[in-house]
C-alpha cells in the first residue's frame, strides 16, 4: 500500500498555516507577558507607597504624641488627642497594605492601635479639662515607643530605595532556586517586631484596656480548630496553630493561606492573603455570598451600613436591629473576593455586646427639632455608639441631606439631646 503524499501546493500551505499559528501565538505571548509587567510593576509601585505612607504616618504619629508634652489649655489638648487618632489610623491603614502579614507584626498594629485609641477617648475629657499628669505621662511614653519604631523603619525604607532590601509580592516566591536569596522587607520587619516591646499596658475606658485583658477568658484549642474549619471547609485538624495569645484570650490558626483569630466567644477574625485577580461578580451576588456566610455563623437581619468597592474586593460594613435600635457599635466587617464569592477578610471583633440601655427620654419629635440648619431631613432611627467609656450609648441618628444631595449624619444622645457624632458621605 502506498503512502500519499502531500502536493508541493499543500505542504506550501501547511508550511504558512503554521508559520502564522507561530506568529499569531508569539504575538499572544509578547501582549500578556507586556501586561504580566505591567501589572507586576504596577503591584510593586502601590506596595512601595504603602510602606512609605507607613513611615510617614508613623513619623506624623510620633509628633502629634510628642505635641502631648507641650499642650496646655483644653481646646489644644483635645486638638492633640484628635491628631494622634487621625494619624494612628492612617499608619494602621497604611501597614496593613503591605503585601504581606507576619504574627510578629501583630504587636505593632497594636501598638499603633492602642495609641489611636488611648487618644481618642481622652478628646472630650481633654478639651473641658485638660490632659492629667497621668495622661501626659501615658502620651509621652507612647510616644517613645512610636518615634522608636518610625526611627527603624525609616531606616528600613533607605535600605528599601537603596536595594539592600526587596519588597515582598503577593505571588509565591521561588528565592529558592536563586543563586543568593533576596533580603525581604517582611524579614527585616518581622525580625524587628520579634523584639518590639508590647505595647504598653494602660487601664483606660477603651478596646485596648489592659484592665480588659486581665479578665480575658482562655480559649478551648479543640473547640477554636472545630470553629476555625468550619469557616475554612477543611477538616478539625488541619488549621494550624500558629501563635497564642493567652493575655488576650486569643489563638492564631493558619490554614492554605489564611488566618483566623479565635476567643473564648467564636471566631474574632479571617484574613486571606491571596491574589485576587479579577472581578466576575456583582455587588448583590457579592452581598448575598456575604450574607449566606453569616448566617452560618449564626449573624441573620444585617443592615448594610456601607459598601465600597477596593480593587476585585466589595468590603461591607453592617449592623444588627435588635428591639427597634440598630447597633452600630457592634458592627460586623466582611469583604468578598470578586472572583469566586469567597470571604476574603471578616471582623467581628465588636460584633459582641449588649446594647445600649435607655428610656429614651429625649423624644423623637424633640430630636427631628434639633436638624442643624442647611440639613434636610430622611430619616430618624434609633441607634447605638461607642461613648467614649466604651459603654454603647443610645443616640437618634438624623440622617440628612444638604442643599447639593451630599448625606450628613448627625448623632443625639437620647437621654440629652447634645450632639455625639457627626459623619458626611
């Protein structure tokens, strides 16, 4: 039997078929290597401004507690304390965008939360009667500890431009095949967190109190890895344990990439360090991923205080109704991975906690009389916040409109009428 054989016309056009199929598949290649760049290059440009947003709101942080030393009449004092909270939470933001989380940085956010925090309580206080010696020694103490840290990592920023360090990247590092290993900015950070002095032990009305810690209930290990794969899907005896916080009444557990904080009351956090790439869900299909998950944790009727997209992730921000009073000092933080539902991130650190207790003797009526001037009323609801003993406290929440459509909330206490809180947008 003969073989055939292909004509001098066909093997001519086989020959430009695959050499086009070559062209067309190198060109391919050539376009998503290009934007496999640009995406890398543009990933590594926000991760450098994260950090250096983080010294710099760590060096604004240590000043503004530094100005403690020098405040004098209240109104200055309440200025100071309102600083160090604004500039704490941009250094907390700024650190947790780094593109890599250690156990050991745990105690630096801390820290930097600790002294927001601290701050934040004084301000009323502070702006009726000033700072008191032991306030102004707390503050100054703080601050040593912050210009310490901005210190370090102002060096670690130099090392950073300078090439002895290289930013970490969300993607699976392959150092291990390379000749000599690069020196990663997580290292050097986690290396000096591992010696960070804890942050300092104050007894104050606030979430950080040391007086808090000290009645902190042990968590049952079994019972953490039981509720930690349960959120996770995956067996009892699969999540890790990878640090325990026994002052605080705390256990990390790791699992592929994630990390979830138990206490003796359930599940405190999840944290995912995954890439997400891409957006394929809506937000609704996203909150309804959101609202699915939990109610397996046991949370059902959320009101959705805030919604925001940030990159392929929709971050949520909710709060339960319990007796006709919407708790927003127990509110709960989840934020959904875009790609396939999943949760990326949850906060229910406040999500426990009674409610606040009044007889509501400010009206509503009275309190709809009390709408600043410019400010269009939509709403009346009652509400719970955070006073600044951390005690909840029972306020009317006068949601509003001003003369060009932008919201304004404004905050009554409902045992006083005065005014608690104030937010816009």
């Amino acid at each position: 039997m003969s073989k055939r054989k292909l004509s001098r016309r066909a093997l001519v056009r086989l020959m430009s078929f695959s050499a086009a199929a070559l062209v067309a598949l190198s060109l391919f290649s050539a376009v998503s290597w290009g934007h496999l760049r640009a995406y890398r290059r543009q990933t590594a440009i926000d991760a450098d401004r994260a950090f250096e947003e983080t010294v710099g709101a760590l060096n604004d942080l240590s000043a503004s507690l530094e100005k403690s030393c020098y405040a004098g009449d209240g109104a200055m004092c309440a200025k100071v304390c309102a600083e160090i909270y604004a500039d704490a939470g941009r250094a907390g933001t700024a650190l947790s965008a780094l593109p890599f989380s250690t156990v050991e940085m745990e105690e630096l956010k801390r820290f930097i939360s600790l002294s927001g925090d601290y701050a934040f309580t004084l301000c009323r206080e502070a702006a009726e009667e000033g700072l008191s010696d032991e306030q102004r020694s707390n503050l100054v103490e703080l601050s040593a500890t912050a210009a310490e840290l901005a210190d370090s990592l102002r060096g670690m920023h130099g090392d950073l431009r300078d090439g002895l360090l290289t930013m970490d990247s969300r993607e699976t590092q392959v150092a291990n095949i390379l000749d000599e290993a690069p020196s990663f900015l997580s290292a050097r950070l986690g290396d000096y967190a591992r010696d960070f002095p804890a942050a300092q032990k104050l007894v104050y009305h606030g979430q950080y109190s040391a007086h808090e810690e000290e009645q902190a209930q042990p968590v049952d290990e079994a019972r953490a890895r039981e509720q930690a794969a349960a959120l996770l899907e995956c067996g009892p005896e699969e999540p890790e344990i990878a640090a325990r916080f026994e002052d605080q009444g705390r256990l990390l557990l790791t699992h592929d990439g994630k990390s979830v904080t138990v206490t003796a009351n359930g599940i405190e956090q999840l944290r995912d360090s995954r890439l997400v790439s891409e957006s394929r869900l809506s937000d609704d299909e996203a909150r309804a991923a959101a609202e699915e998950a939990l109610r397996a944790l046991g949370y059902e009727g959320l009101r959705w205080e805030e919604s925001t997209r940030r990159g392929n992730l929709l971050e949520l921000r909710g709060s339960a109704e319990t007796d006709g009073v919407t708790g927003l000092d127990h509110e709960i933080g989840v934020a959904v991975a875009l790609d396939d539902g999943s949760i990326y991130a949850l906060d229910l650190s406040r999500a426990a906690g009674e409610g606040a207790a009044s007889d509501w003797p400010f009206s509503e009526a009275e309190a709809k009389a009390l709408v600043p001037a410019g400010l269009h009323l939509r709403e009346v609801r009652r509400v719970s916040l955070a006073g600044a003993d951390g005690q909840s406290l029972a306020c009317y929440e006068l949601s509003c409109l001003d003369d060009s459509g932008k919201s304004v909330r404004v905050y009554l206490n409902a045992d006083t009428g005065k005014q608690e809180d104030i937010l816009i947008g």
